[in-house]
C-alpha cells in the first residue's frame, strides 16, 4: 500500500480508538507517523542516496547496467549496497517480531501500552496482502521464518479507487459520529 495511504489509516484507527473511549487519547499525528514510519525507516536513506547521487552526477549507471539481467528485467534490489541495505531494513521494519519487541519494549518502560504503535501494526497488516512476491513481500516473522505472502499489486487502479474510496467514507464516518456525540455531550450539559 501507499505511504500516504498507510498514515490515514492509522489516523482513522486513532480517531476512531479516541471516539471509543473518553479517558485516555490517543495522538492522531503520532499514529499516522507511526504508520508511515516502517516504509520511512526502510527507504529514507537509500532514496536520499539515490536523490545525491543523481544530482551530484555520482550514481553509477555502468554497475547498474552491468547487473541488469538479459532482456530488459528490472534491476535487481539486491544489485547495489544500498539496495541490499534497503532490504535489509525492509525486514526489519514490516516484522510482526519486531514490532511485538519493540511494543512490549516501550508498554514496559512506560508502564502503559502507547496506542500510537498501533499504525505500526496496521502497516504491516496491510502490506501483507498488498504486495506481491515481485516487490517486496512483507516479511511478517522475520526472523525467526522467512515466510512471505504472495499478495496483489497495491498500484492497480482498481485498488488505489478502491483503497481512497474506504478511506473517504471511514472519515465521513467518523466525521458524522464525531458530531453526533458532541451533541449528545451538549444535551447532557
């Protein structure tokens, strides 16, 4: 799935957990940062060395054509360096492992859960059937399996409308409720 669309989902998740309850909030920016965050933590280093490179006039087009497999493939991810780094930390950023370890980490040194994580979660579980075996297969329990689902192409269009169009109605949705309970909040008072 999209970057853009990974951090309103997670803004969704967390003004809907918000609405749910009236005690504790839940920060909707930080969710949808932490819904972005596992794409940011796999990509942001490999594209700003791509964005240098190509505009520094230092990325290496002979490696890269020398790599290229015969009859016009796409380059392969693990080609260059940074590629493999991408990789790399590809894996560790759409782990369910991971992502356990790391909650439980925090829960334990905060005494409390922090639901902001949560957009970590939704980012994974959704890039799980979202993405295919051709471009990166989320890598759920990495490291413990190497077990990869064979999903769809998140970038048909079918999915995009459809993917924009949920989106749209979840925060109508929420929107409507929104509103409804601040004038339920009114009449009580």
């Amino acid at each position: 799935m999209d970057i853009f669309s990974h951090g309103l989902w997670a803004a969704a998740a967390a003004k809907g957990v918000n609405q749910a309850q009236d005690k504790r909030r839940v920060n909707i920016w930080a969710a949808a940062l932490w819904g972005v965050f596992p794409d940011l933590f796999a990509f942001s280093i490999p594209f700003l060395w791509l964005l240098w490179s190509f505009t520094f006039g230092d990325l290496p087009i002979a490696s890269l054509q020398a790599d290229r497999p015969p009859l016009g493939e796409p380059i392969g991810r693990d080609s260059l360096w940074i590629f493999q780094l991408s990789s790399a930390l590809y894996n560790v950023s759409h782990s369910l492992i991971i992502f356990t370890v790391v909650f439980l980490g925090v829960w334990a040194y905060f005494k409390q859960a922090r639901l902001e994580l949560i957009g970590w979660l939704l980012h994974i579980l959704t890039d799980v059937p979202t993405h295919t075996y051709a471009f990166f297969p989320t890598p759920v329990f990495w490291p413990l399996f190497d077990w990869k689902f064979d999903g769809f192409v998140w970038g048909q269009p079918w999915f995009i409308l459809l993917n924009y169009s949920l989106l749209l109605l979840v925060f109508a949705f929420l929107w409507k409720r929104h509103r409804t309970l601040s004038l339920h909040k009114e009449v009580k008072e």
